[in-house]
C-alpha cells in the first residue's frame, strides 16, 4: 500500500496498456507446452520469434512483423534441434541473426534472410557444443560482437567467441544447483545470476570468480530472477516464506540488505522481469498472469514506484519485448509487448499519453543502436565498452546487415590460455565438417556457374562473328 499512497511527479505515471486489434495478431500459433520458465518468444525491429510445438524435434517460427493474421499450417520453421527448443535471443547487433538453446543440449546460431524464411531453415551458422545437459539459457554481450552466453542445467555457464565457434570461458563450479537466469550489466563486464540454491551471484566472466553474492535473497523456493539495472544495481523477483511475490532492488557493493523489498501478491507464476534502461521502467510479467505491472526505478525512497498494471482477460505463456529503436516514436510508444497465449501471439503497446505531435526528447533519449562497440576478441582481452547510441528523432531506418561469417581456426595451433576444461578446445567437429561440405557444395556451385558463363559467352562470340560476316556480305 505504501507504494501507491504517495502521488509523486513522474512523466510516466499516465502510461497505459493497449492490445492490437486482432487482424494485428498473429494467429493459429501452437505455442511450446515445454515446461521452462523462459520467455518463449524474442522479437526485434524485423522480426518476432515464437517456440513452437514440434514433433520430433524443436522448432521455432520466425515472422516478419508485417506478417500478421492467421499464420498457415504448413508455415517454415526453424527446426534443426534434435530436442525442444528451451530459449532464443536475437543477435542486439545483427536483426538477421538469432541463437537457440535446447534440450538437446546444443547452441545453435542462425542466419535468417532479410525477408523471412520461404523454406525451413534446418543448417544452423554455427553449433555450439560443450554443455552436458540441456541448454535452458542463451544471451548475446550486449555491446561485444558476436559473444553469446549460454547456461545449461549442468549448472554450467559458457561464453562462446561465435565468430570462430570456440567455447573461451567455461564457469562450470561456481553453481551447485540450477540456473534461473542470467543477465549482463550495461557494458557487459559482469554477470549477475540467480540460481535454485536462492543465492545471487555477481560474476566476473573474464577473471572467473564471484565479486558478490547474497544468501537466501527471497526466502521461498521458488524460481528468481535477477537482472541488472543502468545504475549498476540489481534487481530481483522471487518468493517470500510464505509463498508471496516478492520484488526487490540491490546495491551489489553491500548485499547484506537490500536496498527495498515489497511483497505483491500470492500468485505462483514466475515473475519475468523486462527492463528499460532509457526510462528506468521494469515490467513485470507473471507466467500465467494475465496481467503486466509496470515500476519506475528511482534514487529517492521507495526507489521502485508502482505505475500502473495493464489487465486483460488471457494467461501469458511467454512474452517479447521489443528493442526501444523497434518502437513507433511518433505515437509515444514507449514500450511493445509480444504476448503469447496458447494459440496466438498478441502485440500490446505502452503508451505515455501526449497531446503534442513533435518528437519528445524527454521519453526518447539516445538508446543502444545495432552497433557492436567491440570486437568479440577485443572483449576476450579484457576491454570494456557502453553501447554505442543512436537518436530515435527520426525514427530508426534498419540499416543493412552483413552475413554471420564463422571463421574456424586450426585447433592446434592456438590453444586458449585460461580455460577449465582442454577438451572445450576441440571445436565441434560436426560444425567443421558441415561447414566444410557446404563450402565445397559453394565452389561446386560457383564453378558451375563459371563454366556456364563462359559457355554463354562462346555463343554471343560465335553469334556475333557471324553477324558481323552477314553485315560484311550485305555492306559489299
């Protein structure tokens, strides 16, 4: 109660949730009845991607977000797991670009064309082998080319250089029980997690040791989440003793108390935590609520000042949260829902009501652009770099973006200092060879091609010496 007692100012206490009308969804969909608690559903500003029920195997849809109604049947897939697919994240710097996770205990990077998918996509870039079981967990370096993260219920977290397909760091003891999720900071030099244990941890990847962590920070046994916020602090869902949702926000240079704790209600969905850095807003989503609660994070007490609550009448299953340059600046629109139901996918807009029609640089200051600020190998040596921004005042023009190119090395020769485990450093062989035979499939192709040119161009010369004889013949 005491967090809605006090009226303060704010420009965002007037934000209110609407779905799209329903030729704006994206219908006849069988969502993934996998029982995971991720979000099941990434979205950027070309695409949507929803997992998807398949049989034998895991697949998931890739839409174009103009391709809205009833989506058909026999629609392509992403389908080349052997297992359900668990989680997905799009690539923040190529919008063509997306990494899966899935019971089979593989990472799988995928190139999707710039229009869609007209065919299933079944050959991955790159597989990602080195978990030993499934891989629930997958997050691209928020400001590092080509770094993906990847944790799997062997309580194992990898980062992988995708660009040459090799695993550079390995945690795997630094979790005695499963991992709920994970979340980079800002420029992405620290990781925070929460796991089964209730313990949060603060991780330095590239040292390879804990600089935080905090014992039994929600009390009940069901699943956190922690994720990090601009300032540096961390912010944490969980559950009380007593089976109540519980919110609260950490300093992570004294854990011992944080810094505010507020109890919600007494639903048991998982709450999915989607944060806005540009607006310092975090909405909260609720497996199987129907409902989304919005805060706005502050220095001055209570720090977390409840909004608002967006209601509508169908349970979540999993929800996308859409890039702030994916978003229409001309209509206020200051965050985009993907939320899914059993069957469809329901976009739902967030809107700071304005009566102006110019663009309001007080809602919109620069945000991330899709633009790495490092190189993966850049990251690997130790640099640290903030997200490089663009201004949305004319909206954001997708630019174009290059192919994913993974450049294996010659295992032997270089064998990365610092990891845990030699065996990592044998690349996956399945990759090699396949990216191999796909290589040779190209040169075939391009010499056929090549031969065929050159034929064609003996006929115009025969052609059009002969044409040139009969021109003789007529001018004499």
């Amino acid at each position: 109660d005491t967090m809605r007692r006090v009226v303060r100012q704010s420009k965002f206490r007037h934000v209110f949730g609407q779905a799209v009308k329903n030729d704006q969804c994206y219908d006849d969909i069988r969502v993934s009845r996998v029982t995971w608690d991720s979000s099941f559903c990434a979205v950027n500003p070309r695409f949507v991607a929803i997992i998807v029920d398949a049989s034998g195997g895991g697949a998931f849809l890739v839409l174009p977000l103009h391709k809205t109604g009833r989506i058909d049947k026999s629609y392509p897939t992403v389908c080349g797991h052997t297992g359900p697919v668990l989680d997905i994240d799009w690539c923040p710097h190529n919008d063509q670009v997306i990494a899966s996770g899935s019971e089979d205990c593989t990472v799988m990077v995928w190139q999707i064309p710039e229009n869609g998918l007209t065919l299933s996509l079944t050959e991955p870039v790159v597989v990602l082998e080195g978990h030993s079981k499934r891989v629930g967990i997958v997050a691209w370096h928020p400001t590092a080319r080509n770094v993906l993260l990847s944790a799997g219920c062997d309580n194992a977290i990898i980062i992988w250089n995708v660009g040459t397909g090799e695993a550079l760091i390995n945690l795997d003891d630094m979790h005695v029980d499963m991992i709920y999720n994970v979340s980079w900071n800002r420029n992405g030099s620290l990781i925070c997690t929460a796991s089964k244990d209730k313990k949060v941890r603060v991780i330095d990847p590239r040292k390879q040791e804990i600089v935080a962590e905090k014992e039994k920070t929600h009390e009940g046994a069901r699943p956190m989440r922690a994720i990090f916020l601009a300032d540096g602090n961390i912010f944490t869902t969980g559950f009380s003793r007593m089976s109540e949702r519980q919110l609260a926000l950490w300093n992570p240079k004294n854990m011992e108390e944080p810094i505010a704790l507020h109890e919600m209600d007494t639903s048991n969905g998982v709450l999915l935590p989607f944060y806005d850095p540009d607006t310092n807003i975090i909405y909260l989503c609720g497996k199987g609520d129907s409902s989304i609660r919005y805060f706005e994070i502050t220095d001055e007490s209570p720090y977390v000042h409840y909004l608002n609550t967006f209601s509508s009448k169908e349970p979540q299953r999993g929800m996308g949260f859409m890039p702030k340059r994916g978003l229409d600046v001309n209509k206020c629109e200051i965050a985009r829902f993907f939320k899914l139901h059993e069957r469809k996918c329901e976009p739902i807009i967030m809107t700071v009501p304005r009566k102006s029609d110019l663009f309001q640089d007080d809602l919109y200051p620069d945000t991330a652009g899709p633009e790495a600020a490092l190189e993966a190998e850049e990251w690997f040596e130790g640099k640290n770099a903030d997200p490089l921004l663009i201004s949305l005042k004319h909206g954001y023009i997708p630019g174009k973006n290059r192919d994913l190119k993974v450049v294996k090395k010659n295992i032997l020769d270089n064998k990365p200092a610092g990891n845990k485990k030699s065996d990592l450093i044998n690349a996956p062989k399945k990759a090699a060879d396949a990216s191999n035979t796909q290589n040779d499939a190209k040169l075939d192709e391009i010499l056929k091609e090549l031969k065929s040119i050159k034929d064609t161009i003996s006929n115009q010369d025969e052609r059009i010496s002969k044409l040139e004889q009969q021109m003789a013949k007529i001018a004499d």
